[in-house]
C-alpha cells in the first residue's frame, strides 16, 4: 500500500491505540500490515502529522500532539528564559 493519506491515518490510529516506542517498532508493524515505508517517510508522516514522542505512563512512546495535555509546556517556559537572554535586531 502506498496512498500517503492512508497510511498516515494507519499511523494515527496506532500510535493512538498502542504504546509504541520507537519509530523502528512502528515500521515493523506497519510493514507487517502491508506498508511498503521507509524510515525516511515515517519521520516526515510524524513530523507531518505532528505526533511526537513523549513520557507516559508506561515509558516513552509516540503519540499525537495533541494528547499531550500541556504536560511538556511548563518545561518550555522554564526552558526558553534560559535559553534567551535577549535579543537585537539585525540589519
């Protein structure tokens, strides 16, 4: 199979329904349903599709943006101020 839009909604509904924890694991299992992917292709779907790899409950796994819950936001605001301490305009 190899309709992209197809294959990414395969990804969603996995990564949604099983912890999956690394991108070789989930090549494996979409191969094993008749994807023909590369590990090239499946990063650009995850970036694409905006799922990313997170800390869960039972360990790091990939999901959809979205379920993240805010949970990484307070590390970005603790995060940013010190990576920033200021900027100027160029030009």
């Amino acid at each position: 199979m190899s309709n992209k839009s197809e294959r990414q909604r395969a990804i969603i509904q996995l990564v949604s329904a099983r912890a999956i924890a690394s991108q070789r694991e989930l090549e494996q299992i979409l191969r094993k349903a008749g994807w023909d992917v590369t590990q090239a292709t499946l990063s650009r779907d995850l970036r694409e599709l905006g799922i990313v790899r997170a800390q869960g409950e039972d360990g790091a796994r990939y999901m959809p943006g979205d379920q993240l819950g805010g949970q990484d936001k307070p590390r970005l605001l603790t995060l940013l101020p010190e990576l920033f301490s200021g900027m100027d305009g160029v030009g």
